[in-house]
C-alpha cells in the first residue's frame, strides 16, 4: 500500500495535464508549514494572527508572542521547516490500519474546518475547507482500504514536500506572493547566530529524523501495540 502510495505521488506528477490536478496536495503541503509556524508561537504562549496561502504555492503566517526572546523567535521558525513532516509522521502512524486510517482523516478533517473557522484568509480558507470537507468524506464513506491508501498519499506527499522545496532550507530569502521576506533558516541564524547554511542543514537532518520515525512506526506500530495490549492482559 506504502508502494503504491508512492508511486501515485511521485510517478503522476511527471504526467503534465495530471500534474495541475495534484497541484491542491502542494497547497496542503504549505498549509502545514505556515501552520507549523502559528502553532510554534502558540506553544511559546503566543496566538496565530493570521495564515496565507497562495495560488502559486508559497505561504505566509503572521503570528504573535508576548515575549520575543531570540530562542522563542528561532522555535517559531522551525516550527514552519518541520510542520509537514510532522504531520506526515502522524499519518504514516494512523497508515498502520484501516480503522486508524479513517479516524485519523476524520480528526484532519475537523481540524481544517477549525483552522479555516478561524485563522487562515483568502484562498488558504478554501485550502483548508477544501481538504478539510474531502478528510471527512473519505473518513466517513470510504472503504477502508480505500481511505487507508488515502492517507499514505497525503504522508507521502508531505514527507516529499520536505525535499521538494529543500532548496529553500539553503536561502537567505523567501519569495512569496506575499512579498520577499528573510527565509526561515536566515532567521534563526539571525536569532541564535551561526551561518543560515549551516541550520539548513540541521534542519534537514531534523527533517529526516522525524521521517525516520514515522516509517518505523509504519513498519513496527502494530508490533509495539500488540505487545503492549498482551503485557496489559497479563
């Protein structure tokens, strides 16, 4: 299933009219960096103002916090860089089984519509009700199986949005719709010292950790859940 998911991600974009029809998985995929960035500054006490998304894939978030220590601004930034493999981590862990798999795009689901109730503007309020409405539907009508390789599409395009726009992990600037803009990894450096290129680097490898481990809970979940329920029963 992991295989085909695969496949359906990285083989259909090379076919050019199908390309444009999958363009919607790349605003997800922004959706969830600028997301990663507002919910940063909701974990250093601060709130999501607002989050864009544009038509031609870049994003912006505005956040704020009421204490702008140089380490809180650096956390803020970082949340953005591993916002979409966190989520594709905790989708390759609700990959595990059909029944997951359903009531993980069911809780995505009711979390877009609440993001888009709330925090996003312009067209992200129709990223995220858009892909918000299909969660629902897919976790609510469809098969099983069919919703199970739903889901390992959505995590696998997310964990290939990490490498698709690593480039920008190696920038000094962010060009945007929204505007040019110091890029994610100049502002730690910015905020904790040392050369943007070498917390590109730190950052992907913080990346390809947190792949690593939502592939092995893909692989070994059901072993560590079915040992704890046995331990349990003993």
């Amino acid at each position: 299933m992991l295989v085909l998911a695969v496949l359906l991600v990285v083989v259909l974009p090379q076919v050019p009219i199908v390309s444009w029809v999958l363009r919607p998985l790349g605003w997800l995929g922004t959706l969830a960096h600028e997301t990663g960035h507002g919910l940063g500054a909701v974990c250093m006490g601060g709130h999501i103002d607002r989050i864009h998304v544009f038509v031609d894939g870049s994003g912006v978030a505005y956040a704020s916090f009421p204490r702008s220590e140089p380490w809180r601004r650096a956390f803020v930034s970082v949340g953005g860089l591993v916002g979409p493999a966190v989520a594709s981590v905790a989708l390759l862990w609700t990959g595990l089984g059909s029944r997951l798999a359903k009531a993980g795009l069911l809780l995505l689901g009711l979390a877009l519509w609440l993001e888009a109730a709330t925090v996003t503007q312009g067209f992200a309020t129709a990223v995220a009700l858009g892909w918000g409405t299909v969660a629902v539907v897919a976790g609510w009508r469809l098969p099983g199986s069919i919703a199970r390789l739903g889901t390992l599409v959505v995590a696998v395009q997310l964990a290939l949005q990490v490498y698709r726009g690593s480039g920008y992990l190696f920038t000094a600037e962010a060009h945007t719709a929204g505007g040019t803009m110091p890029s994610d990894v100049a502002n730690i450096a910015s905020a904790l010292g040392g050369h943007y290129l070498l917390w590109g680097v730190a950052v992907g490898l913080l990346d390809i950790a947190l792949l690593g481990l939502g592939l092995a809970g893909f692989f070994f979940g059901d072993r560590l859940f079915y040992r704890g329920a046995r331990t349990a029963q003993v």
